[in-house]
C-alpha cells in the first residue's frame, strides 16, 4: 500500500487551520480579560440591610465563580494552542518529508537510468 499525499491539499488545509487556530487564539485572550473584569465589576451579594455590598466591596460569589471559571480554563486553552502549533507543525514536517523522499527517489532513478549500461552477450569474448 502506497501513501498518496497532495502537498498542495495539505498546504491548504494547514492553511485553514491555522487561520482557525488564529480565532482560538483571540477568543481565549478576549475571555482572560472579559472574566477578571467581570469578576470585578460583579460585585458582592448583601443580605439583608445596609452595607457591605454592592461593587468594590470584596469578592462575592458571582465574582468568585467567574474567577474559577478562568482558573480552570487557563490550562486547557494554553494546552489547545500548544497542541494544535504541534499538530499544524507536524503535518508540515511530515509533508516535507513526504516530498523530499519523492525527490529522493526520483534522483536515484535518475542516476540509476543515467549509468552505463553493462552487456553481456552470449558468447562475446570467447575465441
């Protein structure tokens, strides 16, 4: 079984995905600002009377879970980018590979078709 690889359809691709990756990549540091700040700004929850809530006055609940809402995000956005760089980066070398051992090959036969050929008839040289 024989690999069939179109570099051009690999190019085009990586090319999509990266530009994909690129809207990942915004998205995520659009939310590491939006989060804290509307974890500032949510305030806290008063219970009862007067005092002691509203925004400014300490994190409350609201605040608090958006912060481990970012927390526990972190990791995994950080590690989708890692990962998809790697990936993208990976087809590219494996493709790169690809040609260059199609090139490979095809000087070798090259070469190969080029030498001289050696011809041994029958009989030839005999007296």
């Amino acid at each position: 079984m024989g690999w069939d690889i179109k570099p051009s359809g690999v190019r085009g691709v990586l090319i999509k995905t990266s530009t994909a990756a690129e809207g990942f990549e915004k998205a995520g540091n659009v939310l590491k600002t939006a989060l804290p700040d509307a974890a500032t700004h949510a305030g806290t929850v008063s219970m009862g009377g007067g005092g002691g809530g509203g925004e400014g006055a300490g994190t409350g609940p609201i605040g608090g879970a958006l912060a481990e809402l970012m927390t526990s995000h972190d990791q995994r956005l950080a590690f989708i980018g890692a990962r998809t760089g790697a990936s993208i980066k990976g087809a590219m070398d494996a493709t790169t590979a690809y040609v260059n051992g199609n090139l490979e090959q095809a000087a070798t036969a090259q070469q190969e078709a080029l030498k001289e050929p050696k011809i041994d008839l029958p009989g030839a040289g005999q007296k």
